[in-house]
C-alpha cells in the first residue's frame, strides 16, 4: 500500500510504500526544518470513506510528539502513553498556522510517534496500537 504525507502550507508532499521510504521522509522533513517550529505530518490512507482516513504526528520536537487518527467512519482519536506523564507546551506548524501543542497530547515520545506512523502504512490505514487511544467525542 501507498499513503500520502503533507506537511506545512505546500510545503511539501511525498508517497511513500515502504518503511524505509516513511522513515527517509520523516527525517527529511525533520532535518530540513530543525531550525523552524515542529511540523505536524499528516499521512492519509488511499480509500477511505466519506472521511479521508489519516493520522498526524509531530516531527521535529526534541523531546514529544503527538499522535491523532481519523478512521473511514469520522471517529477520531488522540493516542497516548499510559506511563508517559503530559509533556511540554510547545508551538507547531500545522498547515502554515502555528498551533500549539495542548500536554495532555503530547504524551507521546518521538520513537512511538514513528513507530505509530510505520503501523499506519503496513496496516493499510487501521488505527496504530503503539499507543493507547483516547476517542474524541
């Protein structure tokens, strides 16, 4: 399977289908921007539903990240790690707009953001289990 990445406000956008290809884009994208804000990554499954199907991270944090999935049905989630106390407040590039980052969403490490995003493209869309999910109501 291949999915989307964008990030920024047409910054840029890649198609990758294999780990290797996510994990050079990430740190592309990362290396390329250490001396910006944090960029939040959004990576969209190919045939979703009514809702495009998609999780976002943040890259570029020395410390946290965040991790967000919509599934084909409009639910969405926050993902987490239990033991991970909340994280710093931090501002990011979400599509050109700084943002900032809420701690209760950052507890999330850099490592398992990535791990999340490998999960998201091998299995075809379906929401990571690296961290654990708080729905969104």
């Amino acid at each position: 399977m291949s999915i989307d990445i964008t990030w920024g406000r047409g910054d840029g956008a890649a198609s990758v289908s294999t780990v290797a290809e996510l994990d050079g884009a990430l740190d592309t994208i990362s290396h390329a921007h250490s001396a910006q804000l944090p960029y939040c990554v959004t990576l969209v499954a190919p045939g979703g539903g009514e809702f495009p199907v998609m999780l976002d991270i943040c890259i570029g944090h020395p410390e946290r990240s965040f991790v967000y999935h919509v599934a084909a049905d409009g639910s969405s989630a926050w993902g987490y790690q239990p033991d991970l106390e909340p994280g710093p407040t931090f501002t990011f590039d979400y599509a050109g707009t700084p943002t900032d980052a809420w701690p209760e969403r950052t507890r999330v490490t850099n490592a398992t953001a990535r791990q999340a995003a490998r999960q998201f493209l091998t299995r075809g869309g379906q929401r990571p289990d690296a961290v654990a999910w708080e729905t969104v109501e």
